[in-house]
C-alpha cells in the first residue's frame, strides 16, 4: 500500500464527484471531516480498513483507492435530506438504512 497513491485517488475523487469540498466527501465517505482534512495535511495516512469502507461506501470497486490510475467510475449521488437540511450523501447503489428520531 502506498499512502501518497491513496491519499491522491482520494483527492481525485473529491475533485470528480464532490466538486473538491472535502465536508461532502467526509459525508459520503461516512468519515469525519476532520478526519478527511488531516489526511490531505498530512497528520494521518489512511489505512487498509479506512480505503475499504470510503471505496465501499462511494460505490467504487474493492482496491480502486490503491490503483496509481484509473478513472472513478460515475456514481449517481443522493441527498438525504430532512427539513431542509443535508444529513447524508450516499451512493445510489447503496443500501442504506436510516433511523430518525425526534
């Protein structure tokens, strides 16, 4: 695994599907922001099990993030969206559950 070859997919990704706004990725992603922000400062590599479920939860194929090339193949996004607000983007092919309360 090489970290700066996962860390640039992750970037062409945000950059293709995400319009480059990290917050959108991190929600797609299901991973914090912070989280998504220190790997592109540096202060965190994404490992084996982090590549799986943002590869998983965008709808790319097991190990796309490890691959030096190779386009993100289109992926229709969805919105989940409640009062008006964005709580989720998912993968249209996904298969979410989700549990609201109030």
């Amino acid at each position: 695994m090489n970290s700066d070859t996962r860390k640039a997919r992750l970037r062409e990704l945000m950059e293709k599907r995400f319009e480059g706004v990290q917050a959108a990725t991190a929600r797609a992603c299901d991973m914090p922001t912070q989280w998504i922000s220190d790997v592109f400062n540096g202060r965190r590599e994404i490992g084996e099990r982090a590549a799986r479920k943002i590869e998983e939860n965008v709808g790319l194929p097991v190990g796309w993030l490890d691959k030096s090339s190779g386009r993100a193949p289109a992926q229709e996004m969805l919105e989940v969206v409640v009062d008006g607000e964005v709580i989720a983007t998912v993968a249209a092919s996904a298969a979410v559950t989700f549990r609201l309360r109030r």
